[in-house]
C-alpha cells in the first residue's frame, strides 16, 4: 500500500501562489496520484489527478517528476477561500491497493 | 443529480443503542465507501462495496456492518454503540475502483456523537 508524506501545515497570503508537495516513494507503476480538498465541516472534493509529467485544470497544476516519488500540488494567486486542508493520495487501481487518506495539509491563507 | 446523500444530518445516541446511516447517489456509480473522520484527522476507509449486493472491509471495519442490497444505496449500521464511534461519517461513489476513472463524490456528512 504506497504511503504518502505531505506536510501538516502551511501558511501563504493571498495572491500568492502555494506549493505543496507530497512523498510517495513505494508508488507502483498502476497508481495514480490523486488530491482532494476538504473544507470544514465539507466532504472531501476531488481537485485533480495524475500519472506522471504536468497537470493541469482550472482549479492546480500538479506536477509529477520522472521517478514518480513525489508530486506538487500548485495553487496559482490563492485567496481566502482556499484555506482548507488538502489530501494527496496515491494507488487505487484494486481493491488490494485502496486510496487512503493520511493526515493532509492544513492551508491556511491569510489576508 | 443531488449527487451523494447522506441520512441522517446529526444524530445522538447513547452506549449500546443501535442505528443505520444510510447513503444514496444518483450517478449509477457501481463503487460506494463509508469512511469516519474523527477530530483534525484524515479520512479512514471503514467498508465499501465493488457493487449491488457485495461489500468488502476497510482500514477500521470493527463495530459496524454494512450493506448494498440496491446499487444506489449503500447503509451503515451500529449494532451497539460504543464512545470510540462518535465521528463525522462520509458516504463517497465512483465510477471505477481505480485507474483515471476514480475520482470519489463525497456526500456532506452525519455527525453522530454517542453518550
């Protein structure tokens, strides 16, 4: 089951754009990387989802080196609104190998 | 489309007493999750079901029982409540299990809190 390391928090003004990066270095070659955002008292809202190389929707970009052992969420010009916590997770492609969500990153964006 | 459902919003219950969460989705997806989120932690997986009539464990399936008798509804049951299951309860679907196709749609959530 790949795990995943992503930092507990972090804090950015807005306007800014905001990086956060995830480590998976067990990632199997079937898995994809997948983030969420979760408001408070919300469900969890898919925001994008990747294999490898750059992503990119109107929401982030997610970028996916070679080697595949880390992603990196990226935020462009945050506002206050994005203050939530965000999950990478990794695998998914069987019953054997389900999405997990760890601990996430708690954004918080400042004025 | 509502989308994902969720029933009930709140509930308190006490130790011992029984209940069923119950989750729906419009969206004919064949894979629906049950998950708890307790205070400032992450999601953890608790049972899910590959479609009608089949249910599989998850991370933390102790203590609760689920089934999947039409392939919009997915229940959660509590045979006996116990403290250690006050949580926040997620019922997510999705198209597939995995691959690109498996992005999950999450419903807004029951609050259960057990005295």
């Amino acid at each position: 089951l790949a795990k995943t390391t992503q930092p507990i928090s972090m804090d950015s003004y807005e306007g800014q754009e905001v990086n956060i990066t995830c480590s998976h270095n067990n990632i199997a070659t079937n898995d994809y990387i997948t983030w969420y955002q979760q408001f408070p008292s919300q469900g969890p809202r898919f925001i994008i989802q990747g294999y490898k190389t750059k992503v990119t929707n109107e929401v982030a970009s997610l970028f996916i080196p070679a080697d595949r052992k880390s992603s990196t969420l990226s935020l462009p010009r945050v506002s206050l609104s994005d203050t939530a916590v965000y999950y990478c997770l990794v695998g998914g492609d069987n019953a054997g190998n389900m999405l997990t969500f760890g601990g996430g990153t708690r954004l918080m964006v400042k004025p | 489309n509502a989308g994902v459902t969720q029933t009930p919003k709140f509930r308190v219950l006490k130790t011992g007493q029984s209940m069923t969460l119950l989750c729906a989705q419009d969206m004919n997806h064949e894979y629906m999750y049950w998950y708890r989120q307790d205070p400032g932690m992450g999601l953890r997986l608790i049972h899910y079901s590959v479609g009608e009539g089949t249910t599989a464990k998850g991370e933390v399936p102790d203590g609760y029982n689920v089934s999947r008798l039409k392939k919009q509804n997915f229940l959660l049951g509590l045979e006996s409540a116990a403290p250690s299951q006050t949580s926040v309860y997620f019922c997510a679907s999705s198209y597939e299990l995995g691959g690109s196709y498996n992005e999950q749609f999450f419903g807004p959530g029951t609050r259960l809190t057990v005295l």
